[in-house]
C-alpha cells in the first residue's frame, strides 16, 4: 500500500529558536519530537505559519530547490502579519540548504521531489497573551520525500462553489497559517460526504478566490482569468510561477476579479478548462463546478490539453529538462 503524501519523514529537522531577544544557531535535532510548554502561545492562540517547497533530483544527480528565495519571503511576511519575531531570512535559507544537503541522497528521481516545510510557531508560555504576541519561538525545517501527488493517474476535480462564507477572515488570506487551513475543514468535509465534491471553492458575494489549499485558474483560449492578488487569499507561488509561463507561451494573463457568473457562463463554453495551483499538485484540472445543487461541467469536464502543458512546462524547469531562464532553481 503506497503512503500517503507527506507522511514520512527524513530523522533529523534544522531548528532554530528566538528567545526573546536574538536568534541562537541553529542545529540538527531529531524531527520526531518537540517539546512545547502546554501554554505555548502557539498552542491557544495560533501563532503559527509554514511554507511549502520542493527540491528536485536532475538527471546528473545534482539537487536543487525550487524558488526558496520566494517561500522564505512569504514566510517573512507571514511571520510579520502574525507578529511573530521576525526571522532572519538568510539563515533560513542556510537551514534549508544544510537539510536538503544533508538528505540529498533521499531526494527522489522525478516524478518525486522532497517536500521541505519550514514552520514557525510561538513558544512563550503565555495565557494571558490573547490580545499579545509570543516574544519567544521556534523555527524548523522539516523534510518529507514524495512520489507523484497524482500516484493513481490525474482526474479532473469535482469543485462545490461557496458563495456565502469564506475560506478565513479577509485580512488573513495572504498569511500562510495554519488556523486558515482548520476554519475550511469543516465546509470541505461536508461538501465531499453531502455533494461528493473534491474541494470547495470560496466565493463570498460571488467573488470567486480560492479553495482551502489551492489557487484557483480560469483557462479561456489563450487566456488564464485569477483573482487579482489583495489580502484576502494566498499569494501561490506555484499560480507565480504559472501565470509567468503562460506569458511566456504567448497567453494573456488577466488578474482581475471573477464573478461566479461570469465563471460558470465561460464554464460552459467546449474549449474552456479551469484548474487549482498549489506545491503539492502543481496543476490539477477542474472538471465541475457544483453550485445550488447544479452541476455545471467545466468544458469538456475531463483535463485539458492547456492545464497539461503549463504543467509539463513548469516539471520541465523543475525537473532539469528545460533551461531556468527565470533563475528560479538554488543548487545544492
């Protein structure tokens, strides 16, 4: 039986943590345990955030990672919006080169990758720090070796649109944190028992943003439809690093708002494809939109040819295929 993605973990994590007033070193510690005070601010109020990226195996059996300098930005602006402490970014990065180096070995030949989670959590045992920040935290690098996210073969995915609530408050949409994940479960859980949907996708008053852990792309022609980036939802850097392909291919980008009328109205048109851009899946086409007990399939309903080739060309870079011509791969 094949495990689930992101489940196994390499033995030893990088961390580092803020006592307060500085930065002490960071060092190799095992990753199956850490000790927290069980009133870690982290703990009751939810000061924390994480990243997600990959490093790939070439051909030549060198490894690189995909667009850190990005992930450790957001990871700063994350840990900035939460008031965490700030981090510093260029041991961050040292922390994730040293991990990876130190499992290059593991590192899988593509389709596989190692999945590299930097997290940042608020330590200081604190209670009555509701209305405070932590002024302590810890920081790890934890790394995780994948196989392809789509094992048993891509399908087109069953997506329910939520009108009414959304996916977190609007002023925590761009924060990677964890509690944004938690406050979706529940409309996702009931969307797959009540509707057999895959994921939900949040639109509240009709304007169409993300699902729970994936941007959402509209494909018309030669035209990729995204919600303008606001504070309100996740700036992909998978959606990133697509949108700059598919100028690259010669399509038009439009980042503007997305009514769900005008989505389902382009829905229905033979060649239209739509799909979710994340780490994890990279591309993954939509093939349903399921809104007021109607379905409405997405073009043909099953994966584009576009979705299909914007995704071999990002593998492509990733993988040591294609020349980096946006500087997005760090050598290790």
């Amino acid at each position: 039986m094949a495990t689930a993605f992101g489940t196994v973990f390499m033995p030893e994590m990088a961390r580092v943590d803020f006592n307060g007033q500085e930065w002490g070193p960071a060092a190799m510690v095992p990753s199956d345990q850490l000790v927290l005070h069980p009133g870690a601010h982290v703990l009751h109020y939810s000061s924390t955030c994480f990243e997600g990226l990959k490093a790939f195996r070439h051909q030549d059996g060198s490894v690189h990672v995909f667009r850190m300098d990005r992930n450790i930005a957001r990871l700063a602006q994350s840990s900035r919006l939460l008031a965490l402490p700030e981090i510093d970014e260029a041991q961050v990065g040292q922390m994730i080169r040293d991990t990876v180096a130190r499992f290059a070995d593991e590192v899988p030949a593509p389709p596989g990758s190692l999945y590299i989670r930097p997290t940042h959590i608020g330590t200081e045992p604190a209670i009555g720090k509701a209305a405070a920040p932590s002024t302590q935290s810890c920081l790890y690098i934890l790394v995780s070796p994948v196989g392809d996210y789509f094992a048993g073969g891509a399908t087109a995915l069953r997506l329910l649109l939520e009108d009414q609530g959304m996916r977190c408050a609007p002023h925590m949409g761009m924060i990677k944190s964890g509690g944004n994940y938690a406050s979706a479960l529940r409309p996702i859980t009931q969307a797959r028992a009540e509707q057999q949907a895959d994921q939900v996708l949040f639109c509240p008053n009709g304007d169409v943003q993300e699902t729970g852990a994936a941007n959402f792309l509209l494909i018309d022609g030669d035209e990729i439809i995204t919600k303008a980036l606001d504070e309100s939802f996740l700036h992909g850097i998978t959606r990133d690093s697509i949108l700059t392909l598919a100028r690259d291919l010669g399509m038009r980008v439009s980042e503007r708002q997305l009514t769900v009328d005008e989505l389902l109205e382009r829905a229905a048109k033979p060649e239209c494809e739509a799909a979710l851009s994340g780490t994890a899946a990279v591309l993954t086409s939509v093939g349903t939109l399921i809104h007021h007990g109607q379905e409405y399939a997405v073009g043909s309903g099953q994966p584009g040819p576009i979705t299909a080739k914007l995704r071999q060309t990002l593998n492509a870079i990733q993988w040591g295929e294609a020349e980096d011509r946006h500087g997005w791969l760090t050598r290790i």
